[in-house]
C-alpha cells in the first residue's frame, strides 16, 4: 500500500516515513500544500496522512479541493489542533478520521489499518483475513489454519494488497504503482518473483495468473 505524508515538520515526517516503512508502505513525502494539492489527486496513492498547518495552502483548504474533485481515497488529518470544533471541522471537510499531535505509533498504525481494510469494504474486522486468511500485521506473518508462516518485507507488503483486493485481477502495473513510492525503480520481474515466492507458502493455487491481465488472489480453498 502506497501513503502520502503532507507535513512540514521535517523531523516528524522523517519518524513517521521510518515507521511506516517498516510497517511495509510505500511513502512519499511533502512539506508543501501546493504541491499536495496536485500529487494527492494524481497519484495512485491508497491513503493521506494530512497535517493541517502547511505553507502555501491549509490542510483544511487542501482537502476540501480534493473531496470537491471527487477523490474518495482515505484521508487521516495529523495536526496539533485538539480543540473539539477544529475536528468537527476536519471531519465536516472529508477527513476519514482525526489524530492529535503527539501520539503513540502503534495507534497510527492501527487507525490506517483500520482505514484500509474500510476502504476495501471490510469492516468490522479486528485483522485482515481473506478467503481463508489471517495476516498478522504485527509480526508480517500468514497464519493459514492456526499455523503461522513468515514471510519477507516484499511478499508481506505484497500479500497484503493482494488480500485486500481479493477476487480482483490486478494488473502488474497497478502492483507497482501501489507497491512502491515515487523514488523506486520499478521492475515488473520483481513481481513475478515475489508472486511464485507466496505460491510456494500459501499454495498455487491462491493466487491465480490471468494471462495477460495480472493476477488474482484466490486465497485457500476450503474442502
């Protein structure tokens, strides 16, 4: 999964690009609202984390502009204002949720899990599972049938878009986009590489190649 950090504070959007990184995002970064403006709307990102008080346009400003555009991709404001009218504001301009500086990581880690697993239409989950899938995100393993399976940085990050697009064909064009950030040198290769890596632990059946349109995850067959 792909996100964009708009902050200003170098610091903190350097702590929170490491963390992310380890959680197995892909991250892209700016300071500028401007310039977030249009790379939030163009991009193929899959959510935004947002802080409000930004040089060259506000969060507020700027989100507003995207949710006029039409753009639904999950958006988590990151700001200092904890007034309770300032979140009624930021939920009022198309914020997905709202979190107050400072905060512990492992509760921003949660929220965007939560956040991702909304946008994908799957609810009221306390984890991530699909067709007969747990992933513990935690500790980036599989766990099929109670046994736990561990897995590489790439077949997590991998196996986790894959899940939440379950049943979809996904092109290996649209895996790139979402796998790795603007800097990445893609290479399709790659793909396929970590795709036969998850078909010898998960089973070849799981995930299924469309030939000439890409893959699709079909998880464990029940008997």
């Amino acid at each position: 999964m792909r996100i964009l950090i708009v902050e200003d504070n170098v610091a903190l959007a350097d702590e929170l690009s490491a963390d992310l990184k380890r959680c197995g995002y892909a991250v892209d970064w700016l300071a500028d609202g401007r310039d977030a403006v249009y790379q939030g709307a163009s991009e193929p990102y899959d959510l935004i984390l947002l802080d409000l008080g930004l040089p060259g346009k506000s969060g507020l400003d700027i989100l507003r502009e995207w949710r006029a555009t039409g753009m639904q991709r999950p958006v988590l404001i990151l700001t200092a204002r904890d007034h309770w009218a300032e979140r009624i504001d930021g939920l009022k301009a198309g914020a997905d949720d709202y979190l107050t500086k400072p905060f512990h990581p492992e509760e921003l880690q949660l929220r965007i899990q939560a956040l991702l697993r909304r946008a994908h239409g799957q609810v009221n989950q306390p984890q991530l599972e699909a067709a007969g899938i747990q992933l513990d995100e935690a500790k980036q393993t599989v766990i099929i049938s109670g046994n736990a399976i561990a897995l590489t940085a790439a077949e997590f990050s991998l196996l986790r878009y894959l899940m939440l697009n379950v049943g979809k064909i996904i092109s290996k064009s649209q895996l790139n986009d979402h796998l790795y950030d603007g800097e990445n040198e893609r290479d399709s290769n790659v793909i396929e590489v970590h795709i036969n890596h998850l078909r010898s632990k998960l089973g070849k059946s799981a995930i299924e190649t469309k030939r000439g349109q890409g893959y699709r995850f079909i998880g464990i067959q029940q008997p």
